[in-house]
C-alpha cells in the first residue's frame, strides 16, 4: 500500500482564515511544529503578497527543516519570481479554469490559460524547482477542458498536479469519480484541496485518496478561507485507523500541534471536535463510563486510542455519572470509601448535576472529604 503525502497549507490557506494573521515568530514556530509532526510538504506562504509574507517564506526556507517548502504563486511572472526568490523547493501555482471564475476575474481565453500555464511550468522547471499546478476551482470545470489542461502541463514537465474544490460544492462520490477519471488519464501524482463550506472537506479528501490521489491538502485545526479546508488531524486519523493507509506523519504529536494553532489563531476549538477536542476521548454517561473502565473499546472506536494522538482519556463527572464510575475515580485519587459515603457522594453528585451544575474533578473530591468527615 503506498504511503499517501500530506501538504500543510495551514500557513497559507489557514492564514486566509478571516480575522488570523500570523507574525513572522509565530509562522516560525508552526513551520517547527509542522516539520516534527512530519508532514511533506509545508506551504509556507504566498510570497509576492507583501515584503513581510516574503521575509517569512525565506526564513522558512533557510530553517533547513525536513519538511519541503512551498511557495503560492498566481500565473504571473512577477509571483514566480518571488516564490523562486525566496528559495522554495516547490511553487505552487494556480489560474482558474472554470467559466465563472474565468468570466468575472481573469478574463482571459481557454487557450491562454493553457499556453500561460504550460509556459509557467517550463520557466519552474528551468529553475530547477518542482511546480505543482491547481486548475482553480477544478469541481466546477467543464470536464473535458480540465483533462486538456492537467494533460498539458503534464507534458510540459509539472511534478504534481491539484485539484481544488475552491468553493467547497463536491460530495464524496462525486469527488470520487472525479479523481478515478483524471487518475486514468494521468501519469503525474494528484494532489486534493478541500474546502469545507458543506462539512465535507475530510469526506472528499478521503473519497479522493480511495480514488487514487497521492497526496492531501490539510490544515491544523481545519482553518483557512470561509469554513476552512480539510483537517490534517481528521484526514491523517481516517487514513490510518479506518483505511490502514499510512502517512508520513508522527500522530502522537497531533494533540500538541492543534494546541499551538489554537493559541496562535485565538480561535478556541469545540469540546466534541473529533481527535483533538478536549472531549475525544472524554466519557460521562455511566453506562459508557463503566464500559470504558474495563475496555475501552466498549464505548471508543478501538481503532484509536488517545496516546496513538497524544490526547488522554478522562471520564468525566455529571448526572449521568454512575456509582463505579465515581468510585473508580475517587479510588485512582487515593480516597477509599465504603458503601454507604459512596451513595451519599454519588447523590451529591446528582443533586449537582439537576441543579445545571458542571462537577469538576475537584468538586467530587472535596465532596468526598466532606463525606468522610476529613473536612
Ligand atoms: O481553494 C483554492 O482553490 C486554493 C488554490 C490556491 C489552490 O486555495
Ligand atoms: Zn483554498
């Protein structure tokens, strides 16, 4: 089974993510962390957009990580001379090649497209770098010109081509057939980029991979334009526990990745976010909770386990707490209870939880203390 690569776009998509905006000393520290979490390929920024995105994509560069760097660059030669002046092994460029978006935004002929983009790729590839080439807005491309442009730029020499679904409207199956359709016309590797506006940017990047595509674009956290791209954690998770395909990635260090970008975005992510959110592997039901205690795949998916993603199980305390569960708590704290302080404790708990209330670790054990009497 081959391994599938994974393109972190986190600090260029994701920093499209409205209201973020990384300075250069956090881009610095993600790149870090993104190079131990091992992905591929590290998008590192859309070098013509400022002298200060520049500044960051070369800094990145010159940290000589493991991770290959890559810069964004639209069909322009003042964009590619940047992204190669700022030392990246891999431009990454892009022009649209819907009708929507050919008609309001570049207004140029389908034939000018191509010639611009097969003339593109020849000048990367005499620079001695590796170019990647996305048909924006690829899933609302009339098929057969999207055929015709990605086999042109294959000929001309292109490493890898992307299939963006810009605007977030393909569906798993529909994706699916898509990537099996360019995969039997296409020599190059294929590479997918998601975005998430109907909650499916992981389904299709998954559909997509069952299909044939050798690489995924992801972002930590899932950030980028609107309602964001495919969720590194989320794919690299699916691929590896439910598909047994592997990826280059470290996934103990999953946890400790989002955390990073949580705090850098200031975007705070939703307890039930699966993989990373604090409640992955959080159990408060006590017919789960009692489950859990003996095996936990009872009540998880058993294919993951929260160190596989450096994450921890906790069973939580609310009203649908149970007395093992309780007990099995306040036994792993030290506390030995007998029967009785067990039921009035447990109907605290309850009495709590009725009443709204969320019931801390620290809530039940000072209950306990007050129950025995060390209090
Ligand atoms: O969503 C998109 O189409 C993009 C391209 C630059 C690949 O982000
Ligand atoms: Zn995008």
């Amino acid at each position: 089974m081959k391994r599938i690569s994974v393109f972190d776009t986190t600090l260029r998509d994701g920093e499209q993510t409205p209201g973020v905006s990384f300075p250069i000393n956090y881009k610095i520290q993600i790149a870090k962390q993104l190079d131990k979490l091992g992905v591929d390929y590290i998008e590192a920024g859309f070098p013509v957009a400022s002298k200060g995105e520049f500044e960051a994509v070369k800094t990145i560069v010159n940290l000589d990580l493991d991770s290959k760097i890559c810069g964004l660059a639209r069909i322009v030669k003042e964009d590619i001379d940047s992204a190669l002046d700022s030392g990246v092994d891999l431009v990454h460029i892009f022009i649209s090649t819907s009708k929507i978006q050919i008609d309001y935004t570049i207004k140029k002929s389908r034939e000018e497209i191509i010639n611009d983009s097969v003339e593109a790729v020849e000048y990367i590839k005499d620079h001695g770098r590796e170019c990647m080439f996305s048909a924006m807005d690829a899933t609302r491309t009339e098929i057969d010109y999207l055929k015709e442009i990605y086999k042109a730029v294959e000929e001309a020499g292109v490493d890898i081509i992307n299939v963006p679904d810009t605007v977030g409207v393909a569906t798993p199956f529909r994706f699916h057939n898509l990537i099996k359709e360019l995969r039997e016309h296409l020599k190059v590797p294929i590479d997918v980029h998601c975005h998430n506006d109907f909650g499916l940017a992981v389904a299709n990047t998954h559909a997509a991979v069952l299909a044939g595509a050798d690489q995924v674009q992801v972002t930590v956290n899932g950030i980028g334009e609107r309602a964001g791209n495919a969720s590194l954690a989320e794919v690299v998770m699916i691929l590896k526990s439910l598909e047994g395909i592997e990826t280059n990635i470290r996934t103990e260090y999953l946890v400790e990745t989002s955390r990073l970008v949580e705090r850098f975005t200031g975007f705070r992510l939703p307890p039930n976010t699966p993989i990373v959110g604090d409640n992955a592997f959080s159990h408060e039901s006590g017919i789960h909770a009692h489950g859990v205690i003996k095996e936990a795949s009872t009540f998880e998916p058993g294919v993951i386990t929260p160190e596989m993603v450096g994450h921890r199980r906790r069973i939580v305390i609310g009203k649908h707490a149970g007395r093992h569960q309780i007990k099995k708590m306040l036994e792993d704290a030290g506390y030995i209870v007998n029967e009785e302080d067990l039921t009035k404790i447990f109907e605290k708990v309850k009495e709590l939880g009725d009443k709204g209330k969320k019931v801390t670790d620290l809530d039940l054990f000072t209950i306990a203390e007050v129950v025995i009497g060390e209090l």
